[in-house]
C-alpha cells in the first residue's frame, strides 16, 4: 500500500493507566482518537492507576496482562463505532510504558498465529502467559538481582557503560531474573518474553514482535554500541535468554504485514504494515520532534526529563538509550516516579480534588515558598532513591504538616521541579540562556504547573498542542518508517505546528531557585545517609 496519498496511519499509547489510540492522515493530522482506561473502563481487573500493588509483598507492581489484550479489543471497536476506516490504515506503530515484561508461554505462538476473527483476543489468549500478572516499571523489588548484575560485569559503572544505566530495580533484567529465581518452572515454561510495547506489536503481527533498541535500552541486558544482547549479563539472568528475547530491531523497523486476523475482523489492508513499537519516552521524543538543545518534560504517571544525545555517555543517575529515529544517536532520560497520582493525592487532600482550587492555591504563594520545601515520594522514588513525604520549614527543620493547603501545594510542585533540575545538572543537561523546556504528559495541559517548571529551570516553557507526544510519536514513526527512503523525518513532519510558547520565568526566578536546588541536594544527602544507616 505504501505512503499513497488517502493513507491513514494508526498510533498507539500503552501507558500505566489506559491504552490511548489515533488515525492520522497522509498530513499527520488527526482524524479520530481514543482512549480506554484501564480502572474505569476494565474493573474486573481491579486495577488502582492501572496496576495493582501487591499486599503482601512490599514495592511489588504489577499489572493483569489480559487487562491490556482486552484493552486492545475494546479500543479497536470504539475506532470502528467512530467510523474510521481500517482499510486506509498504511502502517501501525506503537509505544509503550517501559521496562514492564510480558511472559508468552509453551504454545503462544501457535495461537498467535492462529487466531479466530469471530472471537476476541482476549478470549483467545487467556492460556497465553507463563507468569501473569505482568511486572512492571512501578516495581522495585529487585535489589538483589541489580547488584548480581552490577557484580558480575566488574560495578555499576562498567554496566552503565555497556547498557547506557546502572541497574535499576524496574529494568527488565533485574525482573526476569527475579523470575528465573523465584518461578523457575514458569520461566522454563516461557517460550517468548516481550517488552510491553513489542507484547502490544505481537498482537498486530500475529507472531512474537521484536524488542527495538531504544525500549531494548531500558533493560541492562543490551549492549547500546553493539545493539545486540550482552551474552554475560544474559546469562546471569537466566538460562536460554537469547532465544526468549529474539533479535533486537532498529526502532524504525518494518517487521511484517498486519495478522490476518486484523484484515478479517476489522477491515485492515492486508499490505498494512507493522512498524517496530517503542518505549513511551522514546515515542515523545519523536511525538515532540525534539530538537538538539531542548530539554523534554513529560509530566504523566511517572515524570522525566529527556535529551537528544549525538553519542551516549557514562552515568551512574539517570540513562542512556539507543535513539528511536536515528540508529547513530542516542536520548538521555532521568525518570521521577511519583509524578501525577502524587500531584492527585496533594489535590484532593489540599484542594478539595479540583485543579481550579490546586491551581489557585499555587499562585496565592510566592515563589520560593516562604523556605519551605518539601519532597512527596508515595512510591520508593528513582532519583533519589527515598519514599515518603518531608517537609522543611525556611529553617531547613524537618516538620510533620505545613501550616497551611497554599504551603503545601506550592512545596509539591517546588519539590518535584527543584529535584528535576538538580538530577538534569548532575547528568549534565545544559540549561543556559536558548534553551526550551518543552512540556508534554497530561499536566502539560496546566499552566499553572508549567510556570513553576518555567520559574525553577529558569527557561521559557513550550507546549504541543496536543498533550499525547507518545501517542503521536507512534503515528509520526508509522509513517516515517514506511516513507524513509524517499523522506527523513524532518521533511514527513515538517506540515506540523511547532511547540507554543506557554509562560517565561519571572526575573526573581533563578536567584531563588539556584539557592533551592542546592538546598535540596543537603537535603537528599541527608536523608540519604539515615536510610542507609537504619
Ligand atoms: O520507567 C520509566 C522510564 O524509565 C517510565 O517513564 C515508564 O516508561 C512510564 F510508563
């Protein structure tokens, strides 16, 4: 079918909390979109934001696997009941949350292969998965295995500089070997393990998807000059690795026609192509066309701050991933995990659970906060690697409330933007006088948020008009991977509006500011140092 002139293209969004989806035209503009959340729109898997926390076993996050096939049913329907025309559909991308691994046990791929347009998916792959529920990146219950990886490659440094990060409790490697260890049968059983993204691409492909290198980076286990396994790190997760993961693809790979299952039950052209699916952070940064120099905030279940690297570079906070839209390149992300359920508890606590009421109370107080600053981690925090809440009054006192709802909004959001920009500087993102934040997530849509990010980094704040970069990015890839012979990606985005300027930071903004990153940066020390000696 190739890149003709009525195309349309199908972008997907696996996210925490829904599975969002759009058809854009041969201009990349949107015909329909579409959401399905995961808590309202799927109860029987009596999911909290998508994932279930387990009870009995602390910093262990799942998510029901079958949730996110059924997910793909309902939102399918939903674009047919919208009237899109499947049959125009050129090329599917997608992306996903990252990290999360989905187990396809003994049999899958014969059922994959083989599945029935009169049925749903869901019914037809209830007997799929070897281990189900899904981890996924909210866990962080793999201390041991990230310090057995970080072990037998020589340190966290040497696994930085092979993977692009040193191990982290929520990279797929440290999950499967956790499952190796703890559910040998189960992982003997397995006969392919997927990212979520290349899980989500399976469904489309009607075969096992490969892993792409940019999603594949947020594993250690993929060595980010060679785009190929590292067979020691492999090996020390669990045995026959290789074989479960298949070969990693660049991320703009077309991997195969859609399965026939799609042409039949919905009307897709069988020359439909499937286009490598990718991370969620890597799908922004095509969805936002970020630019050398700009600095990406994505403010959404988790928050992170993402740069386009030209080549990668050592860091013992914070990763490195092979890019989404250029082979040679590379991304730079650091990752919050307590971005917008945190912002929705501070809401409904201090503001009555409206946003009107949060946002006035953030511009009734000055920036700066009178000095007090505070840190909420709900979950155990990625950078830095606390959890629970502190609160500091201007005489740095740790106290246990402040005294007033305007205090503590603004000390969230102070909080949250302050340690963003001391974890950028510390990994080397240069914030001077041309740089643009631009911001994307589903707070990007709040002003009032983005003028304290504009105010901290002290840099003027974009937006996109529309806040789904991931979601975007898919659609943007579809198209770019099946046209890249005839046009890069500049020239097939070049129809598209560029990021709007939204606010500027205030002349105050940098002298109180600089003073508070380097407060926080005590702060963290501190606190630091009383977790490692309890
Ligand atoms: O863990 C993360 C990135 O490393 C998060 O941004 C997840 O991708 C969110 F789904």
């Amino acid at each position: 079918m190739g890149a003709v002139s009525n195309a349309t293209y199908l972008g997907l969004d696996l996210s925490t909390q829904q599975l969002k989806a759009v058809v854009v035209d041969n201009d990349l503009a949107v015909l329909h979109e579409t959401s399905v959340q995961f808590d309202n729109d799927l109860p029987e898997f009596r999911t909290y934001g998508g994932v279930i926390h387990k009870k009995d076993e602390p910093h262990v996050v799942v998510a029901p696997t079958l949730m996110w096939v059924k997910a793909l049913d309902m939102i399918l329907d939903k674009l047919r009941v919208c009237g899109v025309d499947f049959s125009k559909v050129a090329a599917i991308s997608g992306c996903a949350q990252q990290h999360g691994t989905v187990y396809w046990g003994k049999g899958s791929r014969n059922q994959l292969q083989r599945l029935d347009p009169a049925k749903f998916l869901h019914e037809q792959l209830v007997t799929s998965f070897s281990v189900s529920p899904s981890p996924v990146w909210m866990d962080s219950s793999t201390t041991k295995e990230c310090r057995m990886l970080e072990e037998i490659v020589g340190g966290p440094q040497k696994l930085a500089e092979i993977t692009g990060s040193r191990a982290y409790e929520r990279f797929s490697g440290p999950q499967i070997a956790k499952i190796a260890r703890t559910r040998p049968e189960a992982f003997s059983s397995t006969e392919r393990i997927s990212l979520v993204s290349s899980f989500l691409a399976s469904l489309f492909l009607g075969d096992f998807a490969p892993i792409d290198w940019s999603d594949g980076s947020g594993m250690n286990l993929l060595n980010i000059h060679t785009k190929d396994w590292d067979d020691v790190l492999l090996e020390a997760c669990g045995l026959g690795l290789r074989e479960k993961l298949g070969k990693p693809v660049s991320s703009s790979s077309d991997i195969g026609p859609i399965s026939s299952y799609f042409v039949e039950r919905f009307g897709f052209d069988e020359a439909c192509r499937i286009i490598a699916f990718t991370g969620d952070n890597s799908g922004s940064l095509i969805g936002m066309r970020l630019k050398e120099g700009d600095v990406a905030c994505s403010l959404g279940t988790s928050d992170s701050l993402f740069i386009w690297l030209n080549k990668p570079k050592i860091v013992l906070e914070g990763h490195v991933f092979c890019n989404p839209l250029d082979d040679d390149a590379y991304m730079a992300l650091l990752c919050f995990k307590n971005g917008s359920l945190t912002r929705e508890r501070i809401r409904d606590s201090a503001a009555q659970g409206s946003w009107q009421i949060f946002n006035e109370l953030l511009e009734s107080t000055p920036r700066g906060n009178f000095g007090n600053l505070g840190l909420y981690f709900d979950v155990q925090e990625i950078l830095p690697f606390l959890i629970g809440d502190r609160r500091f009054n201007k005489a740095n006192d740790e106290i246990s409330r402040y005294s007033s709802k305007e205090v503590e909004v603004r000390a969230l959001i102070e909080g949250q933007f302050v340690a963003k920009r001391a974890h950028a500087e510390d990994f080397g993102f240069v914030i001077g006088p041309n740089t643009r934040i631009i911001a994307t997530g589903g707070a990007s849509a709040n002003k009032s948020i983005l003028q304290v990010l504009s105010d901290v980094f002290n840099s003027p704040v974009y937006a996109l008009e529309l806040a789904n970069s991931a979601m975007m990015g898919a659609a943007y890839q579809a198209k770019y991977a099946l046209s890249q012979n005839e046009s890069n990606f500049d020239e097939i985005t070049r129809c598209l509006p560029e990021p709007a300027l939204v606010c500027r930071p205030y002349h105050d903004a940098e002298t109180i500011y600089k003073s508070l990153v380097v407060r926080y940066r005590k702060i963290i020390e501190t606190a630091k140092n009383k977790t490692s000696t309890k």
